[in-house]
C-alpha cells in the first residue's frame, strides 16, 4: 500500500471515530441536560411507556399485538408477571420470573372471576397476589389484565384498573374501525351496479315487437337477455375479468340494437395483454349505457361507441368514448358529487366504487363538453392488495 | 474499424424501436366484433415474447464467448438458461398466476398481507436485481458500438438508455406482446442467417472427421471450470430463472394457470432451439480464435467472427445483421426490465401515478448508466451468472417456500432474504477485490451459489419454525387459491 493511501486511510478513520463519539456525546448530555426533576422524568416514563403499547393494540386483542403491549406494559406496572387475556384464553404473557403451569391456572381463576363481575378482582395467594382487571368495550367485557405482584396494595390495584381502561380505550377504537370497515361493505353492496329498470322495460317492448315479425330473432334475443341478467345478478364476487365484462357488454348491446337497429355502431381496440386485468364487477357496462342512453339516444343518426383498453405498466387504462350529444361539464360533476339525482347515476355510482377499491386518485375521468361527445377512463392497477376487496369471494 | 453496414443496422433497430413505440397503439387490432377483441394471448405468442425478452446480452454474445474463454465447461451456461425455466414449469408458473400477483412484491403482500416490511424488502430487492441485470446489458452495448463502429463505449449505454427510455415513458411498446415476440424471431434470425454461411464456409474446407476431432481438442484443450464451480452456475443458473422480475411479469397475461404451464414448456422448446445458435458460433470461434486477434475480448467472437471467415461484402453485412441482433437483444432485456424496476420503484415512491412511473424511468436508467461507464465490462455470461446467484439467493426461497410451504413466516422469509443476499453479495464482492488465486475458497467466493442458495433456504426455514406463532391465520386459504385448478369460468 503506498504511503498516501495510508495517510488518506488514517485520516478518514480517524474523523469518522470522532464524529461518531462527539454525536453520542452530544446526544447524552442533551437528554440528561432535558430530563428535568423526578417527577418530570416520572411522568415522561409512564407516558412513554403507555405510548408503547398503544400502537400493537390497533387491530383490537391479537396474540402478536398483546405480546408486544404486555411487554410495555409490564414495564409500565413493573411487576414480575403481566399477562393478557380474551374472554376464554390467556393471549400473551409476559414474565420477569418462571411462570409455572400452576401460576397459569390461578391467574385463568383470577381472570375469570373479573370477566363474570366486570370488576377489578384481587386473588391472594401465598406470597404474590394477582390483580385482574376486565377490558370493557361498551358494557361487556372482553377480556383482562392480569398482574401478579408480591403484595398487592390499594394503589397497585387502582393502577392495574387504570391500565385497564386504557387498553379498553384502545380495543374500542379497534371495533370502531371494524364497524366501519362493515359499514364500508355494506356501502359496497349497496352501490353494486343493479341493472337499470328502463333497460329491463326497454329491452322487454323491442322483444315483443319482434315476436310476430321475426320468432327466431325475438328467441335469440330473449336468451341473451336471460344471460346478460344472469350475469348482472350473480351474488359471488366483486371482481370479473375484463373479458367477462366484455361479453356482458356484448349482450347489452345486442339488445340495444334490437332498439336502435344500426344507429349504434361499435369499434373495440383491446391489448389483448389486460383481458385477465381484474376489474370491479359491472364497471364498464354501465358506461356504455351511459354512452347510450345520454350520447346516442338523442341524435337521429346515432353515432359510434369506442371502447379501448390499453396497457401502461401497472395499470390497465380502459376507456369508452361516444361521438354523441356530450355532457355539460359542471351538471356532470354535480352528478359526481351526489347533489343531482336520476341522471347518470350509473357513472356516480362507479366512480365512488372506483374511488373506494383504488383509492381517490383512481376514480372516473371524463372529458366532455355539450355536442363534443364524452370520452371516460379508468385507470385501474393490475393489483390490488389484499384486505382492500374485503367481499371478494 | 468502421463498417458503414453495421452502423446502419444500428441506427436502423434504433430507430425501429423508438417508431414502434410512437405507433405501437395502431397494431392492435381494432374491430367492432366482441369476439375478436376478448382473445387472449395464445400460449405461443406469450413464449415468444417472454424469449424476446429473456435472451440478453448475456445469451446473444456471452454464452459464444464463454466457450471460447472456458471451453466445454462455457456449455453449461446455455444448458443453465434453459433449464430454470424447467423448474419455474415445474414449481412456480401455475401458482403464481393463480396468486393474482402481478410483481414478486405483490405476491409478498398476498402471502403476508400484515407484514409491510416483507413487501419493502423485496421491492427493495427487486430493484438491486434488476440493476445488476441492466448493467451486463450496458456492457454489451458499448462493446458491440466500438467494435462495430469505431466509436468511443460509452456512447453504447447511453444510446440504449436513451432509446428505452423514450420507448418505455412513451408507453407503446409495452402493449404489444407481438413486439417483444417478433424480438425473439428477430434475434433467432440474426444469429441463424450468420450460422449457416459460415458453416457453408467452413464444412469444405477439411475433411468432416479432422474438423470434429479439431473442434475435439480444441474444446478440451481449453481449461475450464472445476467440479465446485460447475456445480455452483448450475445451482444459481437453475433456480434463479424462478426470481426474475421481467420475466414473472409475464406471467399475468395468461388467461389461466394451465396456460401459464403452456406458456414455459413453449418458452423451454423456443430457448433449446436458441442456444444450438450461439453454442455453434462459440465452436466456431475456438477454430478461428487466433484470427480473432489474439487478446480481444472474447465477449466480441460472435461479432467479429462472420467478418474474420468471410471477406468483403458477404462478411460486412453478416456482421450488420450480427449488430442489429445484438441491440435488439439490449433493447429488449433492458426495457423489461426497466419496466419492472420502474414499476417497482413508483408503486414504492409515487403511489404509482403517471408521472411516478415517468420519474422512476428516468432513475430505473440513469444509474446503470453511470455503473457501466465508470465500471470495465466482466465476461458478460459470468456477470449474468453472478446476477442469477443473488436472484437464487434471495427470491427465489421466498418463492419456493412461499408457494410451496404453508409454515413459512414474514419474519421467517425476511431473515432468509436478507441472509442471501448479504452472503452472495458481500462474497462476489470480496472475490472481485482479491487477486485471482486456484484454491477452494476462492472459488466458493466467486461462485458462491452452492453455499448462499441452501443457506438462505436454511435460515427461512430456521427462522419460520422458531416464530411459528406468527403463520398468517389466513395461509391456509391462501394456499388453496394457490394450488386448486382455476375453474373453467375464471373466477
């Protein structure tokens, strides 16, 4: 090695190191400089303690999340044995000494008597006492801390029921956001796209009109009307592939232009790459009839649907474009917001689905000005992490 | 040397690409028949293009180079490439397509929907694995420019960064599978086109016998690798095919798991084909090596060979042909996996908008580019191999044991990842600061596969039964979607 290196080598070592001592210098006469008087440095302590074990209670009383917490909690109490427990089992255990089988089953009677009176129980043993105190979420119990300590005095006790209170605290907000995310499904099923009664009605008349003229075409017609509900009723799933939805489209169109004769033309342009794409179930068909009805209905000539699919990385971009009477923008986006209703609640109703399984920035985007036609895409990711479709399946 | 020919094709696959990507949306079809339109990739189509992608700079010129370099052991690199995708067939296409997962991270989040930091990690991963695969692609770009050319390297990675840049922020060539499958064909023919007038050349020249034993001797003659370090690249070769970002990616086109099968027993019969190519040219290049001019790079034998045997014209556009192959090869390797990284790197940063992904190109290339200019290019196929022994070391557990083993844990899975690649990592790195030595454990640091793959795999597995209280609640149902047969209605 020449000599320059080795000066260079020496040298960086030399102003790391004391870089790396005067930052932990620092640091440590910083924090004690800081701490101020006991009780400061007491308070300081709890609270950092409690704020700890918060965050593994979020999810409500999990075996991982009362591991972590009774951990913190322990420390909190500073007692030999913390354990958390369900309605029926010890969940976690935390414990500075041995905790024998026999330690288990007196801290169940202890738990156990706290979970049938709703009360702070204290279980006298030889030598160490348990302390056990319900968590409450509304009036009912579900579950305990369960402390075991040498003696147990009135102001263990207190503490361990407070500590109590506030894991219940914890585990409500846990099923608060439970109950929503249900109230969230709800919402979900409730917004899932239902076909459309003028359809239903519209279909059912063009049907009829043909039953005399053209048997075999009314026949026909009435099978694809059996598929197409078949598929807009089915119960399973919030998801279809591209090409399911395709074919749905299909149908509907059929049946349109038993109505419209060739008034609706339709071009299609599809990367035959994002066919497999999931996408919410019944998301595009309700656009195409949107095109319909508001685009194509009111002109005498008709006009053309183009609907394209394309692939952009992560995401599948799908769009559905009519050459029709166009939309006034600002009616169009008091549609979306949900103060106007009856027109175009198809389009609300997707885009709040939309906005709900992919997050805000992924809802409808829609160009349009009145007699300019309305172009609509989506652009939806490939994947979609699991948890978010809680009703898929 | 600058052959006006080889510019040409150059320039001409250049800016072929870029006008695909202008254009791209117009070759998909446009019809007003529903029919037409929902038909999915065929299983062929999606071979061709995972070959187009798959075969590097690594395959086109390396594996020719590594047989005149290491002679009949240089053989096991083709049979390697090949073979992963055997095991992918075998143990992982079906079941990952059934996962729903479009990346390897999102087949972590589906495995281990809690674990946040199991996802980062293997984006994280991902993102090393697709940099050290780019950079190879780099080399061989500056390589083929100079040689072809006359011009200086480092133009090479800067031409191809600039190009996929241009065509992956543009987004058209992305869409079309019938590009990156007319890649493949393309690839094919520049290397077969070559092939057979050279042997027309060479066969008359002596009588077959003396030929074979000539090729005979040369090919032993050469010293190869030993038992340790063939057992190593077979190790990594084999199953680091399973982690490969680009290729994975692919996979989501298939309709079903059963096409995905299909699909790699295809992608097996297009690659077998393939090598026979460069493993002939290698042969060829040990015969007319010295004509080579003695210490050129070994990498350039498939390059400068059709102009070494045959003079003039016929040999000026054989190499163009040569050139244009290799860049297609460049081109498309490194737009896969800019792709990936891209993708990766934006889903992670910008919450996978458009113009993340446009940032996150940029970056996805601009970084290899600096590497492969300031670093000096390594056998090509040896630096591929490297990047497949880091891949075996860390995604590829993580795969196997993910798709195949209902015990496996987050923690489990991060502790065998991070063990693999640290282990693999720091060993190819120690082995390329140390000078070159013939001992044992030399070797088990320049080719440490054999070692970092089982002891990844032990770790996870350690690791997993040690927390064995923290298997996903949800494992069970998620390895029934994983192995049950797709319904014929999917989903």
């Amino acid at each position: 090695m020449s000599p320059a290196l080795q000066i260079t080598l020496i040298v960086t070592i030399v102003t790391v190191g004391i870089a790396v001592i005067g930052y932990f210098g620092f640091k440590i006469s910083r924090s004690t400089k800081e701490m101020g008087t006991d009780a400061e440095e007491a308070t300081f302590t709890t609270l950092h303690h409690m704020s700890v074990a918060v965050p593994h209670l979020e999810r409500g009383l999990t075996v991982e999340g009362a591991a972590k917490s009774a951990k913190a909690l322990r420390r909190l109490l500073n007692c030999p044995v913390l354990l958390i427990s369900d309605t029926r089992h010890i969940l976690a255990t935390d414990a500075g000494i041995e905790f024998t089988a026999d330690l288990e089953e007196q801290a169940s009677e202890a738990f156990s008597t706290a979970l049938a009176t709703g009360k702070t129980q204290v279980k006298r043993l030889s030598g160490q006492d348990f302390v056990a105190a319900p968590i409450m979420v509304g009036n009912q119990p579900v579950g305990t801390v369960t402390a075991l300590t040498p003696r147990a005095g009135a102001g263990f006790v207190r503490a361990v029921s407070e500590v109590a209170v506030f894991v219940s605290a914890q585990v409500s907000t846990a099923q608060l956001d439970e109950n929503k995310a249900m109230l969230l499904e709800a919402q979900m099923r409730a917004l899932r796209a239902q076909i459309s009664p003028h359809f239903i009605y519209n279909s059912l008349n063009a049907i009829a009109s043909f039953i005399n003229t053209d048997p075999a075409r009314a026949r026909e017609l009435v099978i694809e009307f059996a598929d197409f509900t078949r598929y807009s009723f089915r119960r399973r799933g919030e998801f279809t592939t591209l090409a399911e939805e395709l074919e749905a489209i299909d149908r509907y169109l059929l049946l349109e232009k038993a109505r419209f004769g060739d008034r609706i033309k339709v071009s299609l342009q599809i990367a035959p790459e994002v066919l497999s794409t999931r996408i919410p179930f019944l998301s595009l068909q309700p656009l195409v009839e949107n095109a319909v009805r508001h685009g194509l209905e009111a002109r005498p000539d008709g006009g053309v649907i183009s609907i394209t699919a394309t692939e952009d990385g992560m995401h599948a971009v799908i769009s559905v474009e009519d050459d029709g009477v166009g939309m006034d923008p600002e009616q169009l986006s008091s549609v979306l917001a949900g103060t106007t209703v009856n027109m175009h609640v198809g389009l609300r109703n997707v885009d709040v689905r939309l906005r709900q399984l992919y997050g805000n920035s992924n809802g409808l985007i829609i160009d349009t000005a009145p007699g300019a036609g309305t172009q609509i895409t989506l652009r939806i990711p490939k994947f979609l992490a699991p948890g978010t479709a809680s009703i898929d399946e | 040397m600058i052959n006006l020919l080889s510019a040409l094709a150059l320039v001409v696959v250049c800016v072929t690409t870029m006008l695909i990507a202008f254009h791209g949306l117009r070759l998909s079809r446009t019809t007003s028949d529903f029919y037409v339109a929902s038909r999915t990739v065929r299983p062929w189509w999606n071979a061709s293009a995972i070959g187009g992608e798959y075969l590097s700079a690594a395959s086109f010129l390396g594996v020719a180079g590594l047989i005149v370099l290491s002679g009949q052991s240089g053989l096991w690199f083709p049979i390697g490439y090949t073979a992963g995708y055997l095991m992918l067939l075998l143990f992982v296409a079906a079941p990952l397509r059934r996962s729903q997962a479009y990346t390897i991270p999102d087949f972590a989040q589906i495995r281990f929907e809690e674990s946040k930091s199991l996802r980062k990690i293997t984006t994280y991963l991902v993102v090393v694995i697709c940099w050290l695969y780019i950079v190879p692609q780099m080399h061989g770009a500056a390589l083929t420019l100079s040689i072809a050319t006359g011009l200086p390297g480092w133009l090479g990675p800067v031409i191809v960064a600039a190009v996929v840049c241009i065509t992956v922020v543009s987004g058209g060539m992305r869409s079309v599978t019938f590009v990156q499958a007319f890649q493949y064909w393309f690839k094919l023919a520049a290397l077969v086109v070559p092939t057979i007038f050279l042997l027309f050349q060479v066969i008359p020249e002596q009588s077959s016998t003396a030929r074979l034993d000539s090729i005979a001797t040369q090919l032993e003659s050469v010293a190869g690798l030993n038992l340790y370090e063939t057992i190593s690249i077979i190790l990594a070769l084999l199953f680091g095919t399973l982690g490969l970002p680009h290729v994975l990616v692919r996979f989501y086109t298939n309709p079903t798991g059963q096409a995905a099968r299909s699909t790699t027993v295809i992608v097996l019969g297009l690659l077998s084909v393939f090598y026979l190519l460069p493993t002939t040219l290698g042969v060829l290049g040990l015969l007319y090596a010295p004509q080579l001019g003695g210490n050129a790079e070994t990498d350039a034998t498939v390059l400068l060979l059709p102009s070494a045997v045959l003079d003039g014209f016929l040999g000026d556009s054989l190499t163009a042909i040569v050139v244009g192959g290799a860049f297609a090869a460049f081109l498309s390797t490194t737009s896969g996996l800019v792709v990936s990284l891209a993708g990766a790197l934006s889903q992670e940063f910008f919450a996978g908008t458009v113009r993340g992904f446009r940032i996150s190109t940029v970056l996805a290339t601009a970084l290899p580019v600096f590497i492969a200019v300031v670093t000096s290019s390594l056998a090509l196929a040896g630096a591929i191999g490297n990047v497949f022994a880091f891949t075996a070391s860390t995604i590829c557990p993580l795969l196997l044991l993910g798709i195949w083993w209902r015990s496996l844990t987050a923690r489990g899975a991060i502790a065998g990842m991070l063990t693999g690649a640290a282990a693999c990592g720091l060993a190819l790195m120690i082995s390329s600061l140390l000078p070159e030595v013939d001992t044992l454990w030399f070797h088990m640091l320049r080719q440490p596969a054999a070692w970092s793959v089982p002891l990844a795999f032990v770790v996870m597995i350690a690791v997993s039964r040690a927390t064995a209280r923290s298997v996903p609640a949800n494992a069970d149902r998620i390895m029934a979607r994983l192995h049950v047969p797709d319904r014929d209605s999917a989903f």
